[in-house]
C-alpha cells in the first residue's frame, strides 16, 4: 500500500525566543516492511543545524528557533510504501543491544498497579506471543481510551491508577510489562491510516516485542490489533521520550500552544 503523509506541528512561544533548539524524529525508518518513496521536511522560524541517525536508529533532525521568533512550523511532507506482515519485523537490528530494552525507564517502571496487571496474565513462556496478545487485551480492559486524562509525562503506573490514556500510555504499560516478564520490549511512534476519515488528531503509537524465533513483533493495543500495511514506522526507543516527535530546550520562553495538522491517505500507483 502506498500511503501518502502530510503532517504540520505549529508551535507558538509566549514570548520571542532568545535562543531554543528542536529535536525532530520526524522521517519515517527504511526498514522492513516499508520503503519511503520520498519525503521532505521545510520550516518557519527555524533552520536546519544537522541530521544524524540516533542509538536507536532513528533519522533525527536538530533545529535551531531564529532568534526572537515566537511562532515555528514543522511542515513534512512525503509517501511510504508499506506491506502487511502481520506485525511481524524480524531480527533486531541497530545500534543498541538487544538486552538494553529489557530495561525500566521511569515511563515504564512497574508500581503496585502494574504489577498487579503483570500477575493477572497467565505466564506462558512455551508460548509467549499468546501471552503478549493476552496482555495487550488485559491493558486495554484496564485502561480505556480516554484524551484527557494524561500526558506526555505520564508513567505506565499513573495510567493505570487514573483507568484512562491514550496510545502511549497503553504502549508503555505493555513495555513496562513485558520487560517484567522478560521479554524485551520497545516503544514505537509513526503514522496510522484511519479506514473512515484521513484527517488525523495526532501521531500514533505501539509497542514491539522480541519473541525469539519471529524477532520484533507489533502490537497496537489501543486497537487490539498487529500493525499491519495501515502503519508508518517512524521512531523506536525504551520510552516515549526517546521517539518523541519533537523535543528541545528554550531559553528566555516555553511553548504556549502547539497544534498539529495531519492527514494520512491511500495513494494509487500507477501500473
């Protein structure tokens, strides 16, 4: 499926910049199961400083605010060729080991809650993508999808407490709880075709799980299901912080209001 992305992050300072700089993990991974056919990024308010490929493997752009500037847009633009495996990935690959996702981050780290969901999924270790798809369902029987209720601060064990969350609050307790079980475990942000509308409220997010002999596998529990050739990668990492869109500092103001403008729709490909 190719899937054409048009995705503006508009954010306005409550004052003109003295001096600030964005982190943008904005372009979409050329990995497995998708090929980017083309993508562009331009900006207001802002230039380009550098791009690197981070730890996690994730295509990063940094972003210097012109000074006093009290208005940035992020414009991309681009289209994404994608297949359906089943959320299936394969072998890990990138710069990070495969033991360093087996680690807690303070997102994901079990409290009494999470713990408590931990004990109520049946252990299976001869099976263990049943037992990932059981959580998944037991996270969203305990969470339901609710805007609102958190933020981008918000750890697994607050969500679960507050029974309400949105797509990064399901991924990290499900992160949080494989870890647990001992199954490493990574957060992924990117894109999602919606069936019945193409504008968009925000980016998406999952979780990915390694289960030995199929490699990482997706799970979108917010929807109950594996990723399949509806979704864009974009960024992967231990947390939501570490595949934020957008993160950076500011000197002399802070964002006062950051609105998102994204469509996300099928393209035809000519023959």
């Amino acid at each position: 499926m190719r899937l054409a992305i048009n995705h503006t992050t508009h954010y306005v300072f409550d004052q003109p910049v003295k001096h600030a700089l964005q982190r943008l993990r904005l372009t979409p991974k050329a990995t497995q199961g998708q090929i980017i056919v083309d993508w562009t990024m331009s900006f207001e308010g802002a230039v380009l400083e550098l791009e690197y490929d981070d730890q996690n493997f994730n295509h990063t752009s940094l972003i210097s605010v012109l000074p006093g500037t009290q208005e940035v847009v992020v414009r991309c633009q681009g289209t994404v060729d994608t297949n359906d495996s089943a959320g299936v990935l394969g072998t890990h690959s990138g710069f990070l080991p495969l033991w360093s996702f087996l680690a807690q981050t303070k997102r994901t780290r079990p409290g009494p809650k999470l713990n408590a969901l931990i004990a109520a999924v049946r252990r299976n270790d001869d099976d263990k993508l049943a037992m990932l798809h059981s959580l998944s369902a037991a996270t969203i029987e305990a969470v339901k999808y609710e805007i609102g209720v958190t933020h981008v601060d918000t750890t697994a064990e607050q969500a679960l407490a507050d029974g309400g969350g949105v797509c990064q609050d399901h991924a990290q307790i499900f992160i949080g709880a494989a870890r647990a079980l001992g199954i490493p475990a990574r957060y992924v942000s990117g894109y999602l075709m919606m069936n019945d509308r193409i504008q968009q409220e925000a980016t998406h997010a999952w979780a990915e799980a390694h289960v030995e002999g199929l490699g990482w596998v997706g799970f979108d529990v917010s929807n109950g299901i594996s990723p399949d050739e509806r979704y864009v990668r974009v960024a992967t990492g231990r947390d939501y912080r570490d595949a934020a869109p957008i993160t950076g500092t500011s000197y002399g103001a802070s964002t006062k209001d950051l609105t998102v403008d994204l469509s996300v729709e099928q393209q035809m490909v000519q023959q």
